[in-house]
C-alpha cells in the first residue's frame, strides 16, 4: 500500500493537500513503474488516477489542482529519487551511456527504437533518470552513428588494398584518379570508363530474367563479376543478418554520386556489404535456374512429343472383336493373301488395322523413347552450354552419403565437359552409378560398343545425372558453394555449426532478443569451431 513503511517519509508541508497526497503517491507509483516521472497529466491514466487515490483516500479530482512545475514537484521529486535509489543525468553519463549504446546495442541493431528501449532498459538498471525525449533522440543517433564508424573502420581494414581499389572503382571513388585526369591533356581516364565503372555496378544490382539459357549465362557472368572483387571469406562472420541487410540495402538504392559524397570508409563497408550479399543471392539464383531449366528440359520434350501424338492418336474400340474376325479369317483361309483374307474381315479394313498398331505404340516403350530422343538432342544442341557453364562456377557438396554418388559424377562431367564429340566415357574410367542411371534411362544410359563391350552413354549420363542434382537440390539435401570437406573424423561435426548459425540470424529478428546478448552468443559461435579443429 502507499503510505506504508517503505514509502519516503514526507514533511507535514508536502501533505499540506489532499491533491498534493495523491499527486506523490502517483509519482511514486509511476516512477516505480517506469522508471522516470510522468511529463504531466495527459501521460496518466484516469483509471489509474482513480485506483490510486483509492488507495490514499482522496478523491481524484483533487488531482487538477496540482501543479505540475515549481518547487513543490520538484521537492517531491528528490523525495522519491532518494527513496528509490535513482539520480538525476550528468553529462558524463550521457557520454557513458552513447558509448555503452554504440558498443553493446546499436552495432547489433540499427533499428532507433530498439536502440531507444535498449537505453531506457540500461538508464533504469544503472538507477538513471532518463533524459527528455529529445535529448534521448540525439543519444540514439549518436551511437548509431558511433556504431556505423566502427564497422566503417573494421572492415576495411580487413581488406587488401587491390581490393579496396576495386570496391571504391565501382563508383570512381578514388578522387586523385580524377585530379590526374583533369590535369592531363591527354585525358587518360575516358568518361568511357567512367561508366564501364558504373555499368558494372549496375550490372551487380540487376534482378534475374525469365528461365532461360541466357538468364542462366546472365547470372553466370554477374556471379563472375562479384566474385572478381575477391572478398575474403568471413568478411563479416561477426555482423549481424539484420545490418548486414540494412547495408546492402543502402547500397542497393544510393547512386554512385551519392555514395561519394560518403567517407570512403563507409562508401567501402556498403559496397562490400552489397557485394558479399549479392554472391549468395546470385549463387541461389543459379541454383533455381538450375532445377527450373532441367525441369524444362524435360518437360517440354515430353509435351512436344505428346501433343503430337494426341494429334495422330485415334482410339480403337473393340479390340477383342477385332482379333477374334483376324484369327477366324486367317484359319479359313490360311493359303490366301493378307490383304485379300484379313483387312476384309475387320470393319474398316486397313485404315483400322494401322490405327490399332498406333495406338499399340503410343501407348508402349516407342513413346518414352521418343520422348528422350527428343529430350537428349534439346539438351545437347541447346541447355548444355549453360549448363555446363554453371558446374564450373559453383561447386556442389552433401553430407548424406545417399547424395555421394552424385557429388562424384558431377566431378567426372566437369573433368570431361570439353572433352568434344566423345560419345562414351573412356575405358577404365570409374563412371559413378546413382538414382538416375537406373530405370527408365538405364537402357539409354549403358549402351554396348562395336565390340559387345557395355560402355557409359556420356551425354545421356550428363542429363540423368543433372536430373539426379535437381531432385537433390529440391529436397535441399546439397549445400551450394561449399568447399571440400575435412579429412578428420571431428570435422564432422562443423556442419552442425551451420545449422546453429541459421537457427542464431533467425533469432536475430526476435525482439524478445537483446542485441548485446546476440552479439555475444555470435561472435562466441564464429569462434567455436576454431577451438573444436584444436581438440
């Protein structure tokens, strides 16, 4: 109850009024609450005004008549500040309290109402009383500009000088450059490569076509292009998901003029933030491609060679009654000619007889041989160039041993894929065998040579095998872009260090969070699988 025992024992002046008892107990109760007094009486409740001059036994009206600045409030005020352990801001706390923020809050969030309640969590733990709302408006923007600094000086610095050159060329940053240029007469940097330049950068930040062999060859040359800036891998293992994105996104909307006017530190960190992020998501636009374009590859053969079928097709009706008149014919006169005997007996005669064959074969193994002839000459006349174009730029691995047969045969087109005409692969030459090779392909796969020997079909194993690769992919069984996995045992046990640092970005996104906490718990999970190589 207020009034109690631990409520700060006040003079006989500061209960001078009922409306004076009930504003302390409301300030009181407020600042227990919050943290901070109320700003006056609009931030109060009158639902709250009424349960607590319940509780003191004074009516709420009494309320209007207090005042809300001069002496009497303020008194009141240290009254409760002293009881609960609070104090009024300095400077040097605010100089603290920016420091602390840009370090433990906003390197992890960039977002300035996260920041803003991160500040009035650390104010009420260090028994602060926050600022004015403008003045914690400056406090924010200054860590997170304190914060960006940092980042803006970390990870340049991890950058080689080519590197950086390369990065600040995308938007002609480097301003001596530009100086030489002016004071030559011979003019040795063209506007022409001024926007060579730009064409680059804008090329980077393009969104993918339609499916197709050219959107594939598209993304394949734009991968090639981020991947000529040459980041170093784990450039930003220790940013958060969320700047990170934040970063790109800047970068992804700023022109290159606009970006110059930045410091070059930070027209660094966004372009290197923009180029690291578009690697994955070009890497992932060709991994769609890839399912999308065998998946066509496929398919358009086997509804090419369907429709064109349905259009010959005519369905025979009573196929019994047919093959009783044909025997019945043919035992009366088995001396006689076919045409004079047989298409007699059936209604229609020949014309009848054909369409019953045809249907026979529509119907039969001539339609899926049809459907991968046309399949492999579609694939090889067109889809391979691209195809093969992306094997060698993306490197394919899987943990699940099921998966492994088609991991090696991956390696065994690529090592072959400009091997020209070559219709088998070479004798003794170890041709993995995998999902794809069996069934339906098989007969198509393993064919027998001039000299009876069973050899590997190598084009027809480069469609089954891709096959294999998009049916892996779609069950997300392949992890893309990965490098050669560790011949110890315990090196096993890093690929669940991934799946944590998936389950931790997502995390990363929940408000229930703090960001000082994530930050800690990511830089200790960069961290661990180092330590766990040195066991």
């Amino acid at each position: 109850m207020l009034g109690g025992h631990d409520a700060p024992r006040c003079t006989s002046t500061s209960w001078s009024s009922s409306a004076t008892r009930l504003a302390f107990a409301i300030l009181l109760k407020f600042c227990t609450q919050y943290g901070r007094f109320p700003r006056g009486r609009s931030e109060l409740l009158d639902q709250v005004v009424e349960h607590v001059a319940k509780q003191v036994q004074v009516p709420a009206s009494e309320l209007g008549f207090y005042e809300w600045s001069g002496s009497t409030i303020e008194y009141h005020r240290n009254r409760i500040r002293t009881h609960l352990g609070f104090r009024t801001r300095t400077t040097a706390d605010a100089t603290k309290v920016t420091g602390w923020l840009a370090e433990n809050v906003a390197q992890a969030e960039r977002r300035s109402e996260r920041v803003r309640e991160e500040l009035l969590k650390h104010l009420r733990e260090e028994r602060i009383e926050p600022p004015t709302p403008g003045r914690i408006s400056r406090i924010v923007a200054s860590a997170l500009h304190n914060a960006e600094v940092t980042w803006s000086l970390r990870i340049p610095s991890r950058l080689s000088s080519e590197t950086t050159q390369r990065i600040c060329g995308l938007v002609d940053f480097d301003k001596e450059r530009d100086v030489v240029s002016e004071e030559s007469g011979d003019g040795d940097q063209s506007p022409a490569d001024d926007d060579n330049d730009f064409a680059l950068l804008a090329f980077i930040k393009s969104a993918p076509g339609n499916v197709s062999l050219e959107s594939m060859m598209t993304e394949i040359r734009k991968l090639a292009a981020v991947r000529s800036i040459e980041l170093p891998p784990g450039l930003f293992a220790d940013v958060p998901a969320k700047v990170l994105a934040a970063w790109r996104t800047r970068a992804a909307v700023e022109a290159p003029s606009h970006m110059r006017t930045h410091p070059r530190e930070l027209t660094v960190l966004l372009l290197a933030a923009l180029i690291h992020e578009r690697e994955r998501e070009i890497t992932d636009t060709l991994v769609e491609l890839l399912i999308a374009t065998v998946h066509r590859i496929k398919a358009r053969p086997d509804s090419k060679v369907t429709k064109e079928l349905i259009n010959a097709f005519k369905r025979v009706t009573g196929k019994e009654n047919i093959l009783f008149k044909v025997a019945d014919a043919a035992l009366g006169h088995p001396d006689d000619s076919v045409r004079a005997v047989i298409f007699p007996a059936v209604t229609g005669g020949e014309q009848t007889l054909k369409d019953l064959v045809h249907e026979s074969k529509t119907k039969g193994p001539a339609y899926r041989t049809t459907v991968q002839t046309t399949l492999r000459a579609s694939y090889t006349n067109h889809y391979r160039r691209g195809l093969i174009a992306l094997l060698e730029t993306l490197e394919f691995k899987s943990t699940n041993t099921a998966y492994q047969p088609v991991i090696r045969a991956l390696e065994l087109i690529r090592r072959y894929a400009k091997a020209g005409n070559t219709t088998y692969y070479p004798r003794g030459e170890t041709v993995p065998e995998h999902r794809g090779t069996s069934g339906a392909w098989e007969d198509l796969v393993f064919k027998n040579d001039k000299r009876g020997r069973r050899r590997v079909v190598r084009m027809v194993y480069e469609i089954v095998t891709f096959q294999a690769l998009r049916d892996a992919l779609r069950c997300k069984e392949q992890a893309r872009n990965g490098g050669p996995a560790s011949p110890r045992p315990a090196a096993d046990a890093l690929h669940v260090f991934d799946d944590l640092d998936t389950a931790l970005r997502q995390l990363a996104d929940d408000d229930r969070i703090s960001p000082g906490v994530w930050t800690d718990a990511r830089i200790a999970l960069v961290r661990m699988p180092v330590v766990w190589r040195d066991i």
